[in-house]
C-alpha cells in the first residue's frame, strides 16, 4: 500500500495526478461526486447515476500516454458538438456510464475502464453514495446543487458559511484504507468549495484523514474565484480546510508566487478573480513551499511537473 | 491478397463472418452503407455521418474473442435504454461516430476501432458516399429510404421491380480491390432488397465481382420476408441477384434445407414469411449445396459455423 492519494476533482486533480504519475504507479485519486452540471449532470439526472465527469478526468489525467491507448484517450475527450439528444455529451462519460449498466456497479464500472487504459494508479469515488453538495450562505439562504453553486445563480458578493451535502454520503471504503494506508495525502489544487471541500462533508473521509500518518500537502490555488473565494488569502483556504479537517491537519501547505502575465491576469481581473496572496505571517502552524509552479500557458494554472516534483520531495 | 470477401450487411454478414473468423483471418467485410433506421438513422440524420450500424455489427462479428477485449466488445453492443437524447443509441454506433469526427475520415475511424479490438480481418463500407436507397414498385410509385422498405410503409403485396440509390455511388477502391483479389466472395445471406442487392448498385461493384477469379457463392435466406420476398423460391432469389450481377454470375449456391420447428414456424407464420422452396429443377446452372445450416435456436437463422465449414471446404 503507501503511495500517494490525490483527493479533489476536477481540473486540479487532474494537473496533479499527470505530473505525478511520471513518477510513481503507487498512485490513488480520490474524487468528489457532487458534480450536478453539464454533461454529467444530465446523465445524472435522466440515468440516476453518479456524477462521472471528475472521474473520467482523473482515468484520463492517469492514463499512460502511449500510442497503443490513442485511440481510447481521444474517445475518452472527445465531446458531441451536435445531434439533438447527444451534443455537448462527452463519450468518456458515456463510455462510464455503459459500463455502470453492464457492471451495475459504480466502482466495478471505474475499474474496468482503468484495465482498458492500462491506467498507472486507481481512481475512487469518494462515495457511491447520491447525494447533493448544498451550501448555507451568509444570508441565511440555501443553494443546493454544485452546479449552481459553481456557476453562481446566488449572490456573489455573499460568503458561504457552511456546506453539506444531502441525503449524507457515506465514504467508500477503499478511499478510507487508501487514505488511512498513504505516505503522502496530496490535497487539491481545485475549486475550495465545490472540489476540494465535498470530499470532506462525506462521512469517514476526515477521520480518515487525521488518522493516517501520512504526510499532507494541501496545494493552494492560483487565482480566487468570484462568488466563492472573493479576497481569500492563503490563510483564508487554510483555515476553511481546518474548519472541516480540524486544526493543524495539513503538514504542507504549497503556495504559488508567480504573477501570470499582465495582459492574461487582466482578462482575470475582468471575471474578478486575483492572485492568492500568501500571508506568511499566517501560516506559521504549516511548513510553507511558496515558489514558481505557474504553468506558462493561455490561462493560470498549476504547472503539473513543478508540482509533482516538489510532491515527491517531501 | 486472395482470401475471403463476405458482400453483404445486417445480421446475415455477422453470422457468416463469426463463423469465418475461426478459420482464417485472410477475410474481407464489404459492407452496404444505406441504413436509414434506429440509432443509425438518427446518426445519419443529425450529425450527417455515414450509417454506423452494420458497419458495427461486422467489427464485432470479427473481433477476436479474448478477455482482453471483452470489455470493449461489452461497450460494443450496449444500448443505452434510458435518457432523453441517448434512449435507443448504441454505443458502438457512437464510438465510430466520434472516430469519425476525430479522424474526419470514415475508412480511416473504422480501422481505428478495428485496431482496438485486434480484428481478425477488415471492415469496409461499400462506399463513402452518402446515398439513400430508393425502391421502385410494381405499381410505378417509389419509396425512398432503407428503413421505409425494410419496414414497409408500402403495400407489403406490391413487389419491388427496381432498386436505385440516389444520388449514385461509387465504391470504395479498397472494396473494389478486395472483391477482384479474393479466392471466394460470399455474398449474404441477408434482406435481399435492402442488405444484399443494394452492394451491386455501388458503381464498381458489380464490375469487380465479374471481374473477379474468386469462386462466388451465394448463401440463399432460410425464410421468405413479407413485403419484400413474398414467395420467393431459391431460384428467385437467385434470378434478382443475377439481374445486378449478370447471368451466371454465381458459381455455388447455399440453401438450407431443414425446417425450424413447428412452433416457431408458427410464429414466423404470423408475420407471412416462409421458409424458401428449394426449387432444384431451375437452379442447374449453378453448383448447389442443399444441407442442414439451420442455427437451433429461438429464431430461425443460419448456423455460423456450418456455413463457415462449407465455405471453407469450397
């Protein structure tokens, strides 16, 4: 057992996992399954199945990247741009949600798309459990739905006091042993509240968390996100993962310093999202990594192989 | 070169070619590309992709059938039953229809999927062009599309005096190859009107199969079909198939000989179709093999490793 587990979802993990598996095969991606928009949600909600966009994601971002699994990958991202009922469905969701009808089995259905990939590492659903993430904002009000808590339908100017997710989801158990059994649980990068976040609403995943000894390195992000992380500073997200996970929970704690561009970071500003600002006075509880991990690109974002190389160091 | 080329379409091209595949992998699928109906319809309709269906079914009748593959061949055949715009899509027509858009090139998607599943042989689409059967009745009027004549929406008592597609199509040089250099070219067994003949109506087809030094064997239908073969003999079947291909185009004739059961007959009854008279006295010019190739199962249908024996023995 050992190894490294990646839990999140979405494109966070995603950068992770594709860096680290350059390095190790002794990998875990433990993945959020609130997702209730897109693609996903539609076959969620017309199928009842679980939410499979993060997952095949993840399957993706572990896949070897060799030319006997080409084929299998492009499928895997390719997306329907037409025909009535089909467009905008990714097939990768579609190929998951075949196998989760012929299986009639979640979990089953993730694994035999890994066989398939000759994936290098698991990917676990945090839970197979239906449940919805639902967020208490300031005001008292409730969005219920990560949907619509991602693509804000409340007010972005509200802070979000508290989520749970409804009905309570129960953690799958090999995310528990995988958690409890890891030499290093790698936290995030990834939206606070509709990636990282859920995971810890599901129940036996923060006791899984403070009971394994492994070593946990919590990625803050680039940017704040408006409508969920207005004015955060690394402190900020800290604390918010210390609200759930308990205090002192994170032994690592990696934080970007690199700007992007100007002209890129303006295009940012116009969607009101910011560079994080690493308060270091506040982080003195953490062993800091505040370094370069920008990836030089059209948009900000982690850079995969900065990452997995400071993750293997620790 | 050399080996076997199986003209034809639908089911009957998957009984054969399952049966072929266990003794050689020297074999040749040519396929009619003129489905109208179901999943492929809809396919063909929305995203203006060529008919996936038959070209599906003949992958599969040759995919090797090892656990390696197993899962794929498991996506293969799914259909999705639930959901607004997936009910009633196959999956395999959905993966060929993204390879296509991947590769933008329909030869090139189906050999890409063949290569996935490891296919014993080749797959080919009669043509690329995008062409719609038409039928022309004995009362003069005309119905157009494959799924209006298989699935009458005509007077089942009128019979069928032409086939054309409109617009015209030319083979696929591939195809063409394949037919002039095969050793033998099985031709059906299938619907005669929308899966067998519509191959000779592929500009280069019926030249490449006269042209051909293969031995041509026509593998003739167990039982009549209401609205398209009311009371066909063998020699019928054989007299339509010679006014596309030319007189004394066929060298060996298959035709079964055993009944299905009663009850089934029954059944089969209901919906008028027969089994074929084997009406020997007009069928001199050809070399008939006139034997039990009944499958003795819940429907009546050719067995696919009698007729792959036969075949093979030829």
């Amino acid at each position: 057992m050992g190894g490294i587990v990646v839990i999140g979802g979405g494109t966070g993990s995603f950068t992770v996992l594709k860096g680290l598996k350059r390095y190790t095969n002794n990998l875990t991606a433990v993945v959020s399954m609130f997702d209730s928009g897109g693609s996903t949600g539609i076959l969620r909600d017309e199928l009842g199945h679980l939410p499979p966009g993060d997952v095949r994601r993840c399957i993706l971002a572990l896949a070897p990247e060799d030319t006997h699994t080409d084929v299998l990958r492009d499928l895997m991202s390719f997306r329907f741009e037409n025909g009535k009922g089909l467009s905008g469905h990714s097939l990768g969701n579609l190929l998951l949600t075949a196998l989760k009808e012929i299986t009639k089995d979640e979990v089953l259905a993730i694994e035999r798309l890994s066989q398939l990939l000759g994936l290098k590492g698991r990917v676990l659903p945090v839970t197979i459990d239906n449940s919805h993430l639902c967020a208490v904002m300031e005001n008292g009000t409730i969005v219920r739905g990560e949907t619509n808590i991602d693509i804000p339908d409340h007010d972005p100017n509200l802070k979000i006091t508290k989520l749970f997710v409804d009905p309570p989801a129960h953690a799958l158990i090999d995310a528990i042993d995988a958690l409890k059994n890891a030499d290093k649980i790698v936290i995030g990068p990834g939206d606070l509240y509709t990636s990282i976040i859920p995971n810890f609403l599901v129940k036996g995943i923060p006791e899984a968390i403070k009971e394994s000894k492994a070593k946990k390195i919590y990625i803050c992000n680039v940017m704040t996100k408006y409508g969920e992380t207005n004015d955060y500073k690394a402190s900020t997200f800290l604390k918010e993962i210390e609200k759930y996970l308990g205090e002192k929970s994170v032994d690592v704690m990696i934080c970007n310093t690199e700007l992007g561009e100007e002209t890129l970071l303006k295009k940012y500003s116009e969607e009101k999202a910011y560079p994080v600002e690493i308060d270091v006075e506040n982080l003195s509880h953490v062993q800091l990594i505040a370094d370069d991990f920008l990836n030089k690109a059209e948009i900000i974002r982690h850079d995969s192989m900065k990452l997995a190389k400071t993750i293997m160091n620790l």
